[in-house]
C-alpha cells in the first residue's frame, strides 16, 4: 500500500482534511519565497492539533543552523525534509543538530540524477525523487511540474523514497503503477490556487492512490 504526504498546508481545514483522507505524512513549508510558506511559531499552533495522529514533516531549502535549531525545539518534527542543495555532509549535521529524521529531496530530469540517491543513503530515512524546476524558477518543487516516471522502473534504493512533482488525482494511479512508488508526495496537486487546499482535491487524491493498490 502506497502511503501518501500532503505537503505545503497552512490552515487547520486543510490539515483536519488531510488527516481524515488517512495521510501519513503532513509537511510544513518554512521558505518565504513559497506561497506555501508558514513560519515555525504558526506552524507549531497549527500543527498541535496532529501531533501523535501523523508524522509531521517541516520542509526547509538549504537551511542555517538557526533556522534548524529554531524549528527543532518550536516545532518538533518528526523528520526535516531539505529541499535545497544541500550536501550529504551538511544533511548528516542538520540530522544531528535538529534530531529529527531526514527526508532528501533530489531533482530528477535524467537517469543520472537518480545516482545521486547513493552518497545520501547513509544519512537519510527518506530519499523523495522529485522534478527539477524550469530553468528560472524562485522554487525548488511545488511547481507542477513532473518527470519521466519510467526512470524509476525497477531502480532499487536502500532507503524508502517518495515519487513527488505534478502528481494529481487523475495521473497518481498511473505513476503508482509505473514506478512501483512506496511514497507519493503532493501539494500543488490538491489545490484550487498556489497555497489553497481542497478537501475534495485531498480526497480523491487519496483514493486514486488506494484504488492504484495490488488486489489480493
């Protein structure tokens, strides 16, 4: 059964739909320049109320070691996800700074780039292969954008990983059953406008991932 993040929401009716789709995972976006953008003290008021219920993921891109420190002890996640360029290296001290666990989120246009997965596999819970941006773009993901799927075509990975990037309700049964994918991770997907959640976006995205499950 694939298991599923909602990533990017900012209000207590997209989370409380969130949890009630039966997401694993709910991510907190903490980089101004994202419309999805909630700052560590709003997220922590907002994201009491799943604390225990799911894990909480707060997505940071190329962080400092003020901002981890400052989103460890007021928000608590259970894993950081990076999203920018950062190194194995700095990715094993924002693990050990922050205590959380760590997903890794690396832009995928090529086959190549899937290699890239192996320097990090030490250092992470979580690989999350996700689009590279269009040339230009201010954001690392969240843009809609996708990749050719069947790159991951029996590519195995010694970490559990996330397919992310212009998932949808219509297309995320298809990209299950292409990539075999354990994960899926959207946000841009279930929304009406950059930033604004649907509960009914949420639900079916939710039951296309369950209907995309092998039946006994």
């Amino acid at each position: 059964m694939t298991r599923v993040k909602i990533c990017g929401l900012k209000t207590p009716e997209a989370l409380d739909s969130a949890l009630a789709a039966g997401a694993a995972f709910v991510g907190a976006v903490t980089f101004p320049k994202s419309p999805r953008h909630i700052g560590p003290l709003d997220a922590a008021t907002l994201y009491a109320r799943a604390r225990g219920r799911i894990q909480m993921v707060s997505l940071l891109v190329d962080p400092d070691d003020a901002l981890v420190t400052e989103i460890a002890l007021i928000l608590k996640p259970d894993l950081i996800q990076l999203h920018g360029h950062e190194s194995p290296e700095r990715v094993a001290e924002v693990r050990q700074l922050s205590g959380a666990g760590i997903i890794k989120a690396l832009p995928v246009s090529t086959p190549d780039d899937l290699t890239a997965a192996v320097a990090y596999t030490p250092v992470v819970d979580y690989l999350m292969f996700d689009a590279r941006p269009p040339a230009g773009s201010a954001l690392p993901g969240g843009v809609g954008a996708r990749f050719d799927w069947t790159l991951l075509q029996g590519r195995p990975f010694d970490r559990p990983w996330f397919l992310a990037g212009g998932l949808t309700p219509d297309n995320v049964g298809e990209a299950i059953r292409l990539t075999g994918a354990p994960l899926v991770d959207v946000s841009s997907g279930v929304e009406t406008e950059p930033g604004v959640k649907d509960a009914g976006l949420i639900a079916a995205f939710m039951a296309a991932v369950d209907a995309a499950a092998p039946k006994p």
